[in-house]
C-alpha cells in the first residue's frame, strides 16, 4: 500500500513508504520516476524522513540514500563486483512489486541495501539517523571487548530508565558478536560456578585469517578489509527534554543518533605500517565523535609494582605492549586520515581499565554512578563534575605512575579525561596449581583466572559513553550543572587549567598558559527553540 513519498533533491528520485504485511513493517525506495504525488513529510502520514547524506558504516563512504543499492535475493544471481562470487549481486533498481519492493533481475522482491561505494549491507536505520561513531582503542588485552560487552549491556537499561533514551539493537544480526559478550557476562543459567575469564570473553581474532572481523571489498584492483560495525538507536522518548513532536522533524533526526561502534584486536592498533590491513580496520577514528582509549595499568610494570605494595603479589599480565605507542599510533592514523586537520582531532577518554584491581591506588573517588535525579524532572542529569573531579584525581596518579601516557594523551587531545572503569567490579581469583600449558620456551604458564557470574557488577563502564554524549554530542544525555557564582567560576577556570606534564627528564613543572575563555567548550542546552 502506497502511503506517502518524499521529493529528493527536487529530480526525479522519490522515496516511497510503504507498509507491507501485518506488522506494519516500513521500507524505503528508491524510484526513478518523475511524476509522482507529493506531500508534506510528516507523522501519521506513513512518511519517514531521510538523512540528506548517509555515511556508511563499513567504508565511511558518503552517498546519498536515493543512491544506496539494493541486494539481490534470487539464489541464481550470485556475485558481486566488489565482494566476490560468494555474495548476491547488488543492483539499482528499475521494477518494483505492488508493494512498491524492488526486483532483482529474477523477479524476487528484495528489502536488504547496501553501500553504493562498497557494497555492504548496512542496517536501514543509516538511511534515516545521523550517525555518531565511537572508536575504542587499545593494546591487547587491555580489556576492549570486556569493556564494550558490559557498557553496552548496562547502557540499554540506564540510558532507558535514567535518561529517558531509548537504545535498541539498529540489527541483532549484526550485533551478533556483542550480545553474545553481554550474554557471556550476565546471562549465565549457573550464577555460582567459576567460569574462566579467558574463555568467557575470548581474544578478539586478528589478521587476514579471522574472517569474521572484517568483510573483504574489491576496489581498484585492491582487496581492501572492512571492520565489522555494531550499531544501536539512540532514540528520544517521551519525557526527554529534547522529544518534541515537530511535524518538520518526524523521526526527530536533530536529537537522536545510531551509534556505531567496532571491537578491533588490539594488534591492529600496534605500529605496523608494513601492515595496510591493520590501518583499514581501524580507519573509523577518522569519523569518531570522541576515541575511547582503554589503558590496562597492569601492563604498566611501574603502576603494577605499585599495586603490588599496597596488596602483594599479583599474578605476571598476561603480556606487556607498548600502550603509549599504541596511543602514539592512534593519533598518527587520525592525523593521516583527517589530512593533518589538527583542529578536527577528537576528545579523548582515557579509560583506566580493571579498576578493581588498583582501586586502593585511587581512595576518595566516589565510584557510585554518576547520575542526579532533580525532584519533579523525568530524567538524570549526568553529574559531570564529579566524573571530571575523578578524571583530575587520576591524572595525578597517572602522572606519578605513568607520566608518559599524560603526556602523550595531552599532546594529541584537545579535550582529555581520564575515567576509571571496570568490566567485571571484581578480580577474578587464581586458584593454587591451576595454570595454563608451559609457553614454547618452557616457561611456566599463566595461573588460570575465575569469575562466578554472580560477582561481575561493572563500575562505571556507562560513563564514558555518557560522559561523550553529554559533552560532546548536541542534546541527548543532560548535564545536572550548577550554575557557579562568579566566584566559583574562576576556581573552575584554575581548576580546569591543571598543572602540565612534566616532561620524562624534567622534575620542576612549566607554568601552563592561561586558560581559555570557554572552559566548557560545549554546552549542553534544552532550550526548546534551539530545535525548531
Ligand atoms: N581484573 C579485571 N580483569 C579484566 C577486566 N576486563 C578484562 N579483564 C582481563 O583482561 C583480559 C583481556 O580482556 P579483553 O577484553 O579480551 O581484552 P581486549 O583489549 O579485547 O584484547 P584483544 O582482543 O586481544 O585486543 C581478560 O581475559 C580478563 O582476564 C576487568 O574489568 N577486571
Ligand atoms: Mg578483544
Ligand atoms: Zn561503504
């Protein structure tokens, strides 16, 4: 059934909603014709509006959605010119049911599109929000894949009940590898049994062979890998400051996003620059809003002994990688893939991982969620200022401990926090005797590390992302902010200027230059005309 369309760039492209079946199901396409009906976009008309520009989530490629192509589906049209004869050709579409669903050349209705630039298919919902990528970065073993099973797990509940934000699943399908991480962490049938870590969450596959992280895509005689994207919509709801019936504005396209996140191995942030695929893979820090960077301490041999003062031996990282050089790293593919615009370079979180594990090095930090409820507002409001009064805490610490990640954090960001977090809330316990195999050399194996499901309880693993999206992303998560007396304001003016990094020889710190007018760089404002 035809119910509404949508002149494109004023030509001969429309876009047509339709329903189809029972469940009400909505799609989009694309129509080369010229005379078609058109009428007001907006709700209750079956209408959805488009972005002007899809970005896609594979290649970053930007297109138009009038030019996404659409998967065949009949199984006799196999093979595609950028991905192979194992994929079904891609196709723009000239016929179309009378339901209004494209035909492939078969006659099969097809529903899937795809990227005109590399042809993979990227959920719908890319066609109709605007995206907000989040790259998080790492060593390995740093605790990435922990880290993104749990926050995500823990930011559907709270960004729905606290914040009033909708956060669902843009394609289970596709998100397959991290609902099997928050299945791994919180799901378990047996609460009480041990379970080891390593096999819980594994080590995220790396290189040409782990063909489930990447999808190949030819392109000019290249075979070029591409990282597989997790997406979710971040969706305003009713009692949101910001979820305004605006009839030019139906899907609410100013406000709500699809968040796009990867869960790389951490070799392929390691320096290789033999390595073309390891650059490919993480090419999205290009388009990241914010970087999540995850530091594991204890890989830091300094900060690990220091831990081992105050609590007694631990047991040997399982390996020791060069972070800040990862760090080092991150910040010269960003460099490279933005052309040297060091102005557009994103903020910088950097997550201090396992948590549980030093919490001792950092007492006084209130770990409890960051979040004020005011009396009669529907939603939080993120408590930022304590978020950023721990991040100050930290970096002290870290400047003692690691002095080098400081410095070369701040020599990239502009904007540079520092977030404890831990994925599990607990440390899981070795047990005498039980070790891994000896390695190749005859060295003696790791001590095996088991969690009982019932102890993991994630300390601020959703503040990072909050914290992002309050800062940095225009509307969707609130701040609860005082306003300061004037006063106060120039104590937040010093206090938001800390001390400078001392460089790795010097011992006396160099006097900073004076802050800048705008502490707060971006506000956070609900002011309801700011949408129309
Ligand atoms: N104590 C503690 N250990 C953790 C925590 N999260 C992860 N770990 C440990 O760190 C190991 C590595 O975590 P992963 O999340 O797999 O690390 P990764 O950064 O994804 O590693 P790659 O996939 O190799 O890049 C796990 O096997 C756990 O032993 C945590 O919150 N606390
Ligand atoms: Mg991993
Ligand atoms: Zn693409």
């Amino acid at each position: 059934m035809l119910v509404g369309c949508q002149a494109k760039t004023g030509i001969n492209h429309f876009f047509v909603t339709h329903f189809a079946g029972q469940a009400g199901f909505k799609s989009y396409l694309c129509l080369s014709l010229r005379y078609l009906p058109l009428g007001p976009p907006g709700k209750g008309n079956g209408m959805s509006a488009l972005v002007e520009e899809v970005v896609c989530p594979s290649c970053w490629g930007e297109f138009d959605p009038a030019d996404g192509v659409w998967i065949s589906r009949h199984p006799g049209l196999m093979g595609d010119v950028r991905l192979g004869p194992d994929a079904q050709e891609r196709f723009q579409p000239s016929r179309f049911d009378a339901r209004g669903f494209p035909l492939d050349a078969r006659g099969q209705a097809c529903s899937e599109v795809a990227c005109p630039h590399c042809h993979l298919a990227l959920p719908r919902y890319f066609l109709e929000m605007r995206p907000l990528f989040v790259s998080v970065v790492g060593a390995p073993a740093s605790g990435k894949s922990y880290f993104l099973g749990a926050a995500i797990h823990q930011l559907r509940s709270v960004s729905g009940e606290r914040f009033k934000l909708g956060m669902l699943d843009a394609d289970p399908e596709r998100n397959a590898l991290i609902l099997d991480y928050e299945r791994a962490l919180f799901q378990q049938r047996d609460l009480d049994s041990p379970l080891d870590v390593a096999e819980l969450i594994r080590k995220t596959q790396y290189g040409a062979n782990a063909a489930g992280t990447f999808a190949a895509v030819r392109h000019g005689g290249l075979l070029l890998h591409r990282p597989r994207p997790f997406s979710y919509r971040l969706e305003t709801k009713s009692g949101h400051p910001a979820h305004l019936e605006q009839t030019d504005d139906p899907n609410n396209q100013k406000v709500n996003r699809i968040l796009c996140v990867y869960d790389n191995a951490g070799e392929s942030y390691l320096p290789t620059r033999q390595d073309p695929h390891a650059e490919e893979v993480t090419a999205h820090l290009a388009q990241a809003r914010f970087i999540l960077f995850v530091f594991d301490p204890l890989q830091d041999r300094r900060f690990l002994n220091e831990v081992e003062q105050v609590k007694g031996p631990m047991p040997p990282p399982k390996q020791i990688t060069g972070q800040y050089e990862v760090l080092a790293e991150a910040a010269r593919r960003v460099h490279q893939l933005r052309s040297g615009d060091r102005g557009a370079w994103p903020p910088l979180l950097i997550l201090v991982s396992k948590w549980d594990a030093w919490h001792q090095l950092l007492p006084g930090v209130d770990m409890s969620e960051p979040l004020r409820q005011g009396s009669r507002a529907p939603v939080a409001g993120l408590d930022v200022e304590r978020i950023e009064s721990a991040s100050d805490q930290l970096r002290t610490l870290l400047l003692r401990l690691c002095p080098n990640l400081v410095q070369t954090a701040e020599a990239i960001g502009h904007e540079v926090r520092y977030l404890p977090v831990s994925a599990l809330g607990k440390t899981p316990e070795t047990r005498p005797g039980m070790n891994r195999p000896a390695g190749p050399s005859g060295e003696k194996g790791l001590p095996v590390e088991f969690i009982r499901p019932r102890d993991i309880r994630p300390t601020w693993v959703t503040v990072p992302f909050l914290y992002g999206m309050a800062r940095f992303v225009s509307k969707l998560v609130p701040k609860a902010e005082r306003k300061l007396e004037p006063k106060e304001k120039q104590v937040a003016i010093e206090k938001s200027n800390p001390p400078p990094v001392p460089s790795i020889q010097e011992t006396s710190p160099k006097p900073r230059p004076p802050a800048k007018a705008a502490v707060k760089p971006i506000e956070f404002d609900f002011d309801p005309e700011d949408l129309k």
